[in-house]
C-alpha cells in the first residue's frame, strides 16, 4: 500500500514561534509614538503578533510594552537583573537570559554606548532577525540586513 502525500501539508512550512526580546530602553517615549512608530511597523515586518515578548524589568519603553502586550493578551516576560547576586554583572546576565531565549530582537539604541549595537550584531550573524530604534528623536524602526550591516565573513 502506497502511501500519498498530503496536498495541504508542505514540508518546511511548519509553524515558528516568534520570541521577541527587548533589549535597551527609552524614557521619553509616548505610548502614542511606541504605537505608531515601532509596534505598528514591527508587527508589519514580522506578518503575526510575537508569541511570547521578553523585556528587561527595568524602563518606560518595557513597561509600555507590557501594557500592550497584555491588553493583546500575548505572554510577557519580565526578566530582572539580581543585583544582590551578581553586583555589576546582573544587567549583563539579564541580557544573556533574554539573548538566549528571543528569537527575534528589538533594539533600543542608546546614545552614549555601543553595548546594544554589538549584542545586536552578535545575535544578527546568528541569524536571529535584528530590528532597531534609533537613539534620536525621530523613533525610526528599522529592519537589519545583511548589506547594511558591517559584517565580516
């Protein structure tokens, strides 16, 4: 008996989740622009809303996203840094935590340091779908790609 394969199931079509870490933060942002500007155009870009969303536990941008998300009914988690633990290093392991478990990153860069940009560029050549908002005033969301980003192969 032979057997036919099924006209509705394509192989490698199977259904990904999408974990979405949060990484950085901004505290003069509106939940007016965190809308229109970044959630709006991200749930765009990624064609679904996320299945899980982890953010740090700490900024105005993770709490308005957890507000969202909530009101979406999509699980958030909040990750936190144990600073009684591990001193200096807790915000580092938190990101570790949220790096390890997202299988697509939104990051918030910051003006003054290159830490979310290279975790970022790390977790790209990975090849984990990277977006980022930009550290000016203008809450521009952008996709990366491969011929925008300075990677070395």
């Amino acid at each position: 008996m032979e057997l036919e394969p099924d006209s509705q199931i394509q192989l490698g079509n199977a259904y990904q989740r999408i974990c979405l870490g949060v990484l950085g933060k901004r505290e003069d942002i509106h939940k007016q622009d965190l809308h229109e500007k970044i959630i709006h155009p991200l749930l765009e870009s990624l064609g679904r809303v996320p299945d899980v969303i982890y953010v740090p536990s700490d900024g105005m941008t993770s709490a308005l996203i957890g507000v969202w998300a909530e009101r979406c009914e999509v699980k958030c988690e909040t990750i936190h840094a144990d600073f009684r633990k591990f001193a200096r290093r807790a915000f580092v392991l938190r990101d570790s935590q949220i790096l390890k478990a997202a299988t697509h990153l939104l990051l918030f860069e910051q003006p003054k340091s290159e830490y979310i940009v290279k975790l970022g560029l790390r977790e790209f050549k990975k090849g984990k779908r990277v977006f980022s908002v930009s550290s000016g005033k203008t809450w521009e969301l952008q996709e990366w790609e491969k011929e925008t980003c300075q990677l070395k192969d």
